[in-house]
C-alpha cells in the first residue's frame, strides 16, 4: 500500500494494486480481505470462476462494510463465454456479477492478449 500512495503522490495520478483474495473458502478469502484492509490497500480481488459465485457474494459485504473495493476477475472465463455451441455470454456474467457484489469488472479489451469483440466490448462501459 506504501509503494501506491507513493506513486500516486509522485505523479498525481490514482494507482492502484488489487490484491487476490480469492480462495477455496469464504473464511480463508474474508481473512486475505482482513489482511488486505490492515495493509491499507484499498482494492482486493476475486475470481469468480476459481471460487464460484457463492464467493461472490460473501466477499463483497466485508468489503463494502470495511471500505474497499473489490475488483471481479476473469480468468478462465473463455471455459463459459467463448464456447460455439454453449456458455454464457460475457455481457450477461459481468451484468450478474455487478449484481451479486462486484464494484469493478475485469472485462477485458478491444486489442491484446483479453481482446474480444469492439462492440462488445464497448458495451460494457
């Protein structure tokens, strides 16, 4: 947390480092948010696939009750959104996500190695 309030003290700009919290248990996750709130870090992280959607929802009441925000990751989501014949569209896992807790979605771009459709992508702005 002191490297971030340093950076951004440096060039006026808002820094950010999100930390991951996500884990095999609610218990384990709610104590790396703990530790991330007594660092001073004011973003943590979870990925919804990695815990699931009962993390989802549990994690983001201790970060709304303790002040920090908490960032939705989306690793391994090509295993849900990609697929030809079945899944789910990205646009509808980042609207439950935000639903269920998330203050902020990883929702990829429209170049690089997250790129998907322009479109699409915009659409989630």
């Amino acid at each position: 947390a002191e490297a971030i309030y340093k950076a951004q003290a440096e060039t006026g700009e808002i820094k950010g480092h999100y930390l991951n919290a996500t884990a095999g248990t609610s218990e384990e996750m709610i104590k790396r948010a703990v530790f991330a709130r007594e660092l001073g870090v004011p973003i943590v992280m979870h990925d919804y696939l990695t815990r699931g959607f009962t993390g989802n929802t549990s994690l983001p009441h201790y970060c709304r009750d303790n002040g920090l925000l908490l960032h939705i990751h989306r690793a391994m989501h090509a295993v849900i959104d990609r697929q030809k014949n079945h899944g789910i569209h990205f646009r509808v896992l980042a609207k439950a996500l935000r639903m269920s807790g998330g203050d902020h979605i990883h929702s990829g771009t429209v170049v690089g190695k997250l790129e998907g459709e322009r479109e699409i992508t915009l659409g989630f702005v």
